[in-house]
C-alpha cells in the first residue's frame, strides 16, 4: 500500500538532450515504486524534448517547457511543485538502476536520523555502455567534500534539509550541488553512504566537456570556496578550504590528460600550484603530473602488460 512507502519526488531538468530523455524517464517510471511524484522541467527545448515529454504526460506529476535561469533554477522550481518527503533530481542524459528507488526508501525508513543518502556510481558513454568499474565513494565529511563533489545522480534528501540549508544557489551552473552538499556538511547534516549496487549512471560523452565549460566550472569552485571563508571557521578547516582552491585545477587537468592534452593539462596543474604550493607534493597531483609527461599511451600500454601477465 502507497501509506507504507514515504512519497519521492523527483525533477528532471531538461534542455535539449531528446536524444537520451526518453531513457532517463523510463529509468524512473519503470522503477514499479508505488509512490512518486515526477516532474520534468524543460528549458525551451529546441530539439524534440517536448515531444518526447508529451509521450509520456500522463505518467507524470506535472512538466513545464518555458525559460529559466539555467539548471539549478529549474531544479528549484520543481521542487517547489512538490510535496514528497523524499527529494532527488535526476538530469536528462542521467539513469536510476533498477530497484534504486525502494532501496533508498527503505534505507531512509530505516534511518530516521539520516539526511542525505548517496550511493554508487557506474559511468556509461554516449551508447548506455558501461566505461569501467562502478565508482564507490566512501563515508564522506567536510574535508572529503571540499575536494570531491559527491556522486549526484546518486543523492536523495529529505525535505527537511532544505529547510536548514535552503535551495540551489541559481547563480551557480556546474557546481550548485557541490555547493549544496558543502553548506549541508557544515551545518552538521548526517550524510550515509548505501551500500551494495550502484544506484544510478552517469554518461559521460563528448559534448559535455569543453575548455570554456573548464574556466566556468573552475570560477564557480573558487566562488563556492570563497564563500565559505567568509564564515567564522575554525583555522585549521580554513586552511583546508584554502588549500582545497587549488584542486579545482586537477579535474580539468584530468579531463585534458585523457583526452590526450597533455600540455593543457601540466598548465592546469601549474595554475593548481600557483594557488596553493603545497598541492606540488600531493600524490594524486604528482601521479597525474608523472602521467602528463609519458603520456595517456604509455599508461594503456602498462594496463595491457598488468592485465597479460596477471595470474589467472
């Protein structure tokens, strides 16, 4: 019965990747969860977003296709629509796993204390296949997140969270649940980890990374970082904070090498030194510097002999 299960309410923000929407809407509704609210809010799509939206209307809570001031400001919206006690957003090139919606119910069932629940992440390319092993993040605190974000296909929340953190900051475009979950960690909100199978998939393709969605990324880091020093911390988590500025350098540095960029890359992780010294003898600084000089190459060539010569 729809009583047993607390009500989930999920937004999809959508602008213009009809080519995956379908499957992130079937990812849900497939779920078979007896009690969910759905809403998809598209920003004036000018592909066949709508369209797709429009097969399956009947399904959902509600959707919108009018302008907004970007994903975080949809998200907002939507979630302002809602009146679940559970709360996730799922973006449009994203996926749920099969049975993700009942164990995170369960879990949250379960543990009354618990504000935020996350999971694992399996990455998938542009075809749905899977790229790798699926991610597990451990328990995470402050000093975790202020260099990591977490796996946000794979985060839930109760609606109470946003009473003492509020919403998604609009002005922010690629950080804003970064954002969220730093704000939520210092304001003392339990965050749990579920274990066992991943929960959702991430895709990862072409058309997400350019070098100018870099520089917007890294400035949003920098405001999110800054903004947390203007807060009465103690010293020792601001200078955390501060050396944390200069890890944003090393997920575009990260993204160039794998793409084959090297020389981009060692000037990303310049910059990282230039922000704070001290990141020059981190080791995953100094391994992905070492990769940068011989090169995304040499590196399959070494996974090919691990895996040759690895007892079977």
């Amino acid at each position: 019965m729809t009583q047993d299960w607390p009500l989930i309410s999920i937004v999809t923000p959508s602008y213009n990747q009809g080519q995956f929407l379908e499957q992130t809407i079937h990812s849900i509704l497939s779920q078979g969860y007896p009690n969910l609210e759905y809403f998809i809010m598209d920003g004036l799509s000018t592909d066949d977003s709508v369209a797709v939206i429009e097969r399956y209307a009947r399904n959902l809570s509600g959707w919108v296709s009018e302008r907004d001031a970007g994903q975080s400001d949809a998200i907002n919206k939507g979630w302002h629509r809602t009146k679940g006690e559970i709360l996730a957003y799922l973006n449009s090139d994203d996926l749920y796993l099969p049975h993700t919606l009942s164990r995170v119910a369960e879990y949250f069932t379960q543990h009354p204390e618990c504000d935020i629940v996350y999971g694992a992440l399996q990455i998938i390319d542009e075809q749905g296949n899977h790229q790798g092993k699926p991610i597990h993040v451990p328990q995470v605190n402050v000093s975790w997140l202020l260099k990591n974000p977490l796996p946000q296909p794979t985060m839930f929340l109760r609606r109470r969270v946003l009473d003492r953190v509020g919403l998604f900051d609009p002005s922010l475009h690629y950080v804003f649940d970064w954002d969220f979950c730093l704000r939520a960690a210092l304001e003392g909100l339990c965050f749990q980890r579920l274990p066992g199978a991943p929960l959702a998939a991430f895709r990862s393709w072409p058309g997400q990374k350019t070098a100018e969605s870099f520089e917007q990324h890294i400035a949003e880091q920098f405001q999110m970082r800054d903004r947390l020093l203007e807060k009465p911390l103690a010293g020792h988590l601001a200078e955390k904070v501060r050396f944390s500025k200069a890890w944003a350098f090393l997920w575009p540095a990260y993204q160039c090498y794998i793409h084959g960029r090297m020389a981009q890359a060692r000037q990303y992780l310049s910059r990282a030194v230039g922000t704070h010294r001290t990141i020059a003898v981190h080791p995953e600084f100094l391994n992905l510097y070492v990769r940068t000089l011989l090169g995304s190459r040499f590196w399959r060539y070494a996974r090919t002999l691990k895996m040759r010569w690895a007892p079977h």
